[in-house]
C-alpha cells in the first residue's frame, strides 16, 4: 500500500472518530431541544437511541466504507458481518463479557463506586441494542479495518480501538476510562478470532446491560 493511500485511509478514520466526538454530542444537543427534552422519558429513549445516539457518525461511516472498499482499499463490510460460525462467536462472547464485567465491578468498587442494583429501563435496554450495534459498526467496523490496513497489524488495530474508544467517552472519571481501554482491547481480541463485528455487539449488549443493572 503507497504512503498517499495509507494517509488517506487514516484522515477517513480520524474523521470518524471526530465526528463520533464532537457530532454525536452537538446532535443530541439539538435533539433534545427539538423535543422539548423528552428524550429522557419512556418510547423517547428507545428513539434516542435508535435516532439521536451515534446513528449520524454510523451512516457516515458506512457510506465511507463502501466507497473505499469500491476503489478496492478496503475489504467489503460485509466481511466484518458475518455469521459462519454462531456458536464460536457466543462462546468468545460469553468469555469476554465475564471478563469484562469482572473488570469494570472491580475498578468501580476500588474507587468509591457502591451497588445500586435495579430492573433497566426496558425502553433503554431496546435502544441500546441499536446504539451499540452503531458504535460496533464505527469503532470495531470501519474505524478498526482501516487502522488494520494502514498498519498490517490486527493487534495494533484493536489497541488503537480501545485507545479511541477509551478518550471517546468523556462522561466517565479517567479510572472508568482506563478500563474502558482494557476491556476494549478483550473484546477487539474476540472480534479478531471470530472475524465478525457481532461479537462485540454481544459482548457491548451483555456488560451493559449487567453494569446497568448493578451500578447506573
């Protein structure tokens, strides 16, 4: 791959991240104005979520990356969204939520955090599951594939992942930051052994929900 390719796949990564960054915020900002902030209340979740959350940066992203798997650039998404293999792909789930929970339990209670079990929020729950799905698709799809061919690497992919993932979300003390960072790196090690970005929406859908439930 020449330099001018490799730094073009690059400027399409940072944008995505950039737009994930300072869009997403800035949309749900207005959303919420538009909606008399509503967003926060009963089906009005559900379409935050689906609507307002990470859909704009996730069209986006798409759109990029098929026009760069066109030009041949990069491998089709439809690589990144298969499902050959069901039972490797929750299994690898399954793992890495256990672990992933287990970290982040850990890292809340060593700094101060207390239980606060409850029933989520059925609506928030719903649209979580398209929430997540976009960012998979912008950080463990397209945002990861790019990095993975500018460097040759799947390992500094799924480090360069995590470490965007981790600065992403700025809503969260740096602790909470940092192990965003490490289970980021557990569930990109599942991506890259089962191929598919369905397992990162398990693994995403499974640990929100638990950590939801026990502690937000």
């Amino acid at each position: 791959m020449t330099v001018g390719r490799r730094l073009l796949l690059l400027v399409a990564g940072a944008a995505a991240i950039v737009l994930q960054w300072f869009g997403g915020p800035w949309w749900q900002h207005h959303a919420r104005e538009l909606t008399g902030n509503s967003l926060r209340e009963g089906p009005w979740l559900f379409a935050r979520h689906v609507r307002f959350q990470t859909t704009v940066t996730a069209l986006v992203c798409v759109l990029a990356w098929w026009l760069l798997a066109r030009r041949g650039w990069l491998p089709p998404i439809r690589e990144s969204l298969h499902v050959r293999e069901p039972r490797r792909i929750v299994a690898w789930a399954a793992l890495a939520s256990a672990a992933i929970i287990a970290i982040v339990t850990t890292v809340i209670l060593a700094f101060g955090g207390n239980f606060a079990p409850h029933v989520p929020h059925g609506w928030d729950v719903l649209g979580n599951m398209f929430s997540n799905f976009y960012e998979e698709l912008i950080f463990s799809g397209f945002v990861f594939v790019v990095l993975r061919e500018v460097t040759g690497s799947n390992k500094l992919a799924v480090v360069g992942v995590a470490a965007v993932f981790g600065a992403v979300h700025t809503q969260y003390p740096v602790e909470l930051r940092a192990s965003i960072f490490v289970t980021t790196v557990i569930a990109g090690v599942a991506r890259v052994k089962t191929g598919t970005i369905w397992t990162t929406w398990l693994i995403h859908q499974v640990a929100d929900v638990v950590l939801d439930a026990l502690f937000f």
